[in-house]
C-alpha cells in the first residue's frame, strides 16, 4: 500500500511554482501557493497574478515583518530559542542532581513519587508535573515561536501567549480613546484642561428612565434606521429590562458579567450618541460621562473575544467620535473595526460545512455592512485609504427579518449601503470618466418607492439623502476633473456641472433650514461636507462655463453660520469658514488680499486644494 502510494505520488508531473508570493498575496499578507501561471488565490479572485517586483534577499531592514526575504532570520530566531531552552533544561537537571546527591531525611513513597517527576525524565508518572520555572520558560518560548509563526504565516492572532500586550485589542481601543478629535486629520492627545474635565465628569450612570427616553428615540429614529444591525424591538427591550432592573438600587454594579456589560455598554451609548444629536447646551458633557462608562464594560466585552459584540462597541465608538470632539479618533477606531473583521473573517462568507445559524449570519454581515459605511465615509471625506478593497469583500448583503426591521427601514439601509458602494467605485475607478460615474448616481438617486414613502419631504432623513446627493457629486467633480468630455456629450457635461451646483447648494439649504428649527447637531463629517458643497458652489461656476453663473449670493453666508456651529465642537474646522469667506470675496469682488488663501490649510484634501488653486490662478489672471 505505501509502495503504491509512493509510486503514484512519484509519477505525478510537478507543479511549477515562484520562488516566492505573488504580488497580490504578499500585498494582502496571505497564503499563496505560488502555483504557475496564476495562483488558486487570484484566480478565485479574478485578479491578475503577476510575480513580485522585489526579488529574494537578504534584508535588514527593521519592522519590515516576515516576508520569504526574511526567513533565514526567522529560521536563526526559532534555533536561538530552541538552544536557550536546552542550556535551562540542562541547568535545571545539573541543579537536579546535585541536590540528590546531598544526604537528607528520607521521603515518604507518595513525597518520592511526586518529585520525581521531571520533563527530562523519559517514563513520567500520571503525577509528574512539571516545576513552575519550566513551564513558565517553555509558555515564553512557545508563545514568542507562535507568534513568530502566525506573523510568517498571516494568520489571525489570538492575543494570548507571546502576543505583545501593547497591541493587544484593548490597549489598542484605549489609545484610541485618548486622542483629540478635535482635529480629525491628525493625532493628537487630549490637552491637559480637556483630560481633566472628562475626568471630573466620571461615569454619569445616575439617569432616570423618563430623562433618557426621548434621546433613545432619536438615536434610533436617526441613526437605528440607516444601519442594518440595529434593531429597534432589541434596543428598546434591553432600554426598558436595564431601567427595570436598576430602579431603586445603586446604578454602578462592579464586575458586571459579560452580558450585563454588553448590554449597558449598548444602553449607554444609545443615550450618548442620542444626546450629542440633539443642539441641547451642556449635553455633551452627559453624554461625556456615559461614555466614560460605558468603556468601563468594554474590557469585560472584548475579553468575551465574541466578534459581533465587540465590533459593534467598536462601531458605537466610533459613531460617538464623529459627534464628539472628547470620542477619540474617529479613523483609527474605524481602522481597529475594520482590521477586526477582516480577522473574524467576516469581509467573506462562513466555509460551507460551518454550523452558523442564520440569525448569527445576518448579524455578522448587517455589523461587517455597517462598519463598511462608516469606513468608505471617512475615507471619502478625509481623502483617506480604504481599509479594504471592495474586489477582497465576497460578503452578501443581509438578509430581510421582519422581526427586527421593517420592510422601508430595510430597504433605505441597505440604499445607504448602495451609497458607500457607490463612493468606492468613484474613488476606485475615477479614470471611467464623470458621466459613467454620474449615470450610477442617478439610478442610486431614483429611489424605491418604499424609501421615497420612508423618507418625508421635511425629516432629517431627507437632508441626509441631500448630504448624501452632495457628497457623491462632490466625489464625481473632484477625482474626475483631468477627464475632458469630447464633442459628442457636451450637453450631457454641462447636466453634469449644472448638477453639482445646484446639488450643493439644496444641501446647504436644507441643513441650514433644519438649523433654524433647532434641530441641527451635526459632526465633523458634515463640516466636511459643508465645506466642499460652499467651495464648489463658490469656485465651480468661475472654473467651468458649464456649470453656467453663480446662483443665490446668499448661500455662502448660510455655508459659513452653520460652520460656525459646527466649529464650536470642533475648534479646528473654524480654519474652513475662514477660507470660504475668503473664497466667497474673491469671486464676488475680485479681492485677492486675504492671508487665508497665502497657504491652504492641510486639513484640506489634495483634491480640494488643487480646486482652489486652479480658482484662484484664474482670478490672478
């Protein structure tokens, strides 16, 4: 049977292989089995499998990770380790030995049996154990070869023996937790003042059921319906069944377990995020304070190491951080989400022999769609890189539950999913041109009759969707500005420029409409995208005869009041209403004198600032 085996194994034709990963696999820190000419993995992707363009060799550089260049290293970490656990055992036995020999009182049978034991010794008894420095020395070594072999290998990492504490999740979180959203294009800690005042607030637990209602009811009226993962009956019961069971006893409990920490950690942060949607005074620092408890829980949560729960904290805070200059940093939270699921392997679907029930399914890709919305957002506003490409997602979308959504709260999350899908082909692929681009929006726009019923003329859902309009246009005017349409489509072109106009400005009027009824509490994502809506309405016109003559004079001076607002939460996008001001003069008036426009700001996008400064050498012309 092994000759047969042998002889067939032998008489198989050799499979050509590199010498080394694929680009693609080695990009992406994954297996590759380097087969010729394509890959299993690249095929089963339908990517394009070309060979690295770094060749083999030795390398010194520091921090690079294991890569097929560093293995020698890898092979001389693993032999150094192995020869200090051999020079300890033989320490440890010599010490053993030594000891015997020395005369002492004599042991009863059961003492002897158990001190004989030894990992030297080649027959153990059941009652061997091994002493307390062996094990911990063989634990070190084990862990720090595992880890060497999980880095080599691209593997998920469980954050257990080996792993250095200082990336664990947790720490990461915290770290995250820590730095200033006050400006959300850099890395900033918290100032001294601004650490004190969230210190002094401590955990605010101490709310009363009829108090925290009404800023649970917006935070699901607002935000529950444009996510997936949010279930209104679920959130809602855990609200009522937390209140229930904390009335008339103290509301801090030490040492919650895993499902009450869950729990409050939602409850908490559905109030938080509930009250910095509301333009209150002094509301943030309440919701400061829940939020200060509620990542008390979060280390018993991540502990629990159960992916949904956790990327849904994950997702909470990160929410948070958009509404709140104290939340930490709203792109290195989303960073850690997104790294997360790509670890739980939730971009791709469960293998087919898993035993994953459906509800267990439809959580896991209703928190992965949820997390991608907010990735794509932040990059597309900030300019910022994807954390995953759309052709390495091979998720589906959920699943319709009648017991957690409604049909129309089903159908207008996933429109929002279909939006950030949208951005990314836009920021993927802007070499298609703008009117490719432009055709999808406008399918995207032609909403579904359940959607267009879901969402009334004067809600906030409707100026979200005219957000969203703008910052779509925005995306298409921007990265495909180098693409000239040729004769045939000019009258299509200028649809296009007359659009984006005239897009930008509805959004500027329906956010400020929405202010004057006091109903306005937005984040620094909508400065963001008030900004370049007042930009494009200010510099578009000048730049293009397409997009025909300014329009309404007053929208400038909307654009900066409500980023005026906007600033007083967060300080460090004040810079953008003083540029738009300045921008508004130099196209009303020809004044180019104001030290605004000397040098952009960074918080400004590359392509945004290339804009300006192609407005601006026209007026200098």
């Amino acid at each position: 049977m092994e000759a047969d085996r042998r002889t067939s194994t032998g008489s198989a034709p050799a499979i050509p292989r590199r010498l080394q990963a694929c680009e693609r696999c080695w990009k992406r820190k994954q297996k590759c089995d380097r087969q010729l000419p394509a890959c299993t993995t690249c095929v089963e992707a339908d990517a394009q499998c070309a060979p690295r363009r770094v060749p083999i060799g030795p390398t010194t550089e520091e921090g690079s990770g294991l890569s097929h260049a560093a293995v020698p290293n890898y092979v001389e970490t693993l032999k150094r380790k192995r020869d200090e656990l051999d020079a300890q055992f033989r320490q440890q036995r010599a010490r053993r030995e030594r000891d015997e020999s020395v005369p002492g009182p004599r042991l009863s049978p059961n003492m002897e049996t158990t001190s004989a034991g030894s990992p030297g010794e080649s027959n153990p008894t059941p009652s061997t154990a091994p002493t307390s420095f062996s094990e911990r020395s063989v634990q070190v070594a084990m862990g720090e070869i595992g880890f060497l072999s999980r880095n080599a290998m691209a593997e998920p990492r469980d954050e257990t023996r080996g792993f250095p504490q200082e990336l664990a999740m947790g720490n990461m979180v915290r770290a995250a937790l820590v730095i200033s959203g006050e400006d959300p294009s850099q890395s900033r800690d918290l100032c001294n003042h601004r650490r004190t005042s969230v210190t002094m607030m401590g955990p605010a637990t101490g709310i009363t059921k009829e108090f925290a209602t009404p800023y649970v009811n917006r935070f699901l009226d607002h935000v529950g319906v444009m996510f997936l993962h949010i279930d209104r009956r679920k959130l809602q019961s855990e609200f009522d069944s937390y209140f229930d069971a904390h009335r008339g006893q103290p509301s801090h409990t030490k040492a919650p377990n895993p499902d009450t920490a869950f729990l409050e950690f939602r409850v908490y942060m559905a109030v938080a995020i509930g009250m910095l949607l509301t333009p209150e005074p002094g509301s943030e620092l309440l919701a400061t304070g829940l939020h200060a408890a509620a990542t008390e829980r979060l280390t018993i949560i991540i502990e629990q190491v159960n992916c949904v729960k956790t990327l849904h904290c994950l997702w909470s805070l990160a929410l948070y951080s958009m509404l709140s200059s104290l939340g930490g940093s709203t792109w290195h939270l989303v960073g850690l989400a997104m790294k997360k699921c790509i670890s739980f392997r939730l971009h791709r679907e469960p293998y087919p022999d898993s035993d994953t029930s459906q509800e267990e399914l439809n959580s896991r890709r209703s928190i992965f769609w949820a997390l991608y919305v907010l990735d794509r957002t932040i990059s597309c506003v900030m300019d910022r890189p994807f954390s995953i490409e759309d052709e390495d997602i091979l998720v589906q979308l959920p699943v319709y539950n009648s017991t957690s959504k409604t049909v129309a709260e089903f159908d207008f999350g996933c429109h929002i999913i279909m939006h950030a899908r949208l951005l990314s082909s836009v920021r993927s692929s802007s070499s298609r041109g703008r009117l490719y681009h432009y055709r999808n929006l406008s399918h995207w726009r032609d909403l579904p009759k359940s959607v267009r019923d879901f969402v009334p003329g004067d809600s906030a859902l409707s100026v979200s969707i005219k957000q969203l309009t703008c910052r779509a246009l925005t995306q298409i005017a921007l990265l495909t500005r180098g693409t000239q349409p040729n004769g045939g489509i000019i009258r299509d072109a200028r649809a296009v420029e007359n659009d984006v106009v005239d897009s930008c400005q509805a959004y500027i009027n329906a956010a400020y409409s929405y202010s004057e009824q006091g109903k306005l509490a937005a984040s620094f994502i909508d400065g963001f995208d008030l900004f370049a809506a007042g930009v494009l309405a200010t510099c578009l016109p000048s730049l293009s005869p397409l997009a025909g003559p300014p329009r309404e004079t007053a929208i400038i001076s909307k654009c900066t009041a409500l980023l005026t607002t906007i600033g007083e939460r967060f300080p460090s996008l004040k810079v953008l209403r003083k540029l738009l001001l300045a921008l508004s003069s130099v196209a009303g008036q020809g004044a180019y004198h104001d030290p605004a426009l000397d040098e952009l700001p960074q918080i400004i996008s590359d392509p945004m600032q290339d804009l300006i400064q192609d407005f601006l050498r026209v007026w200098r012309a």
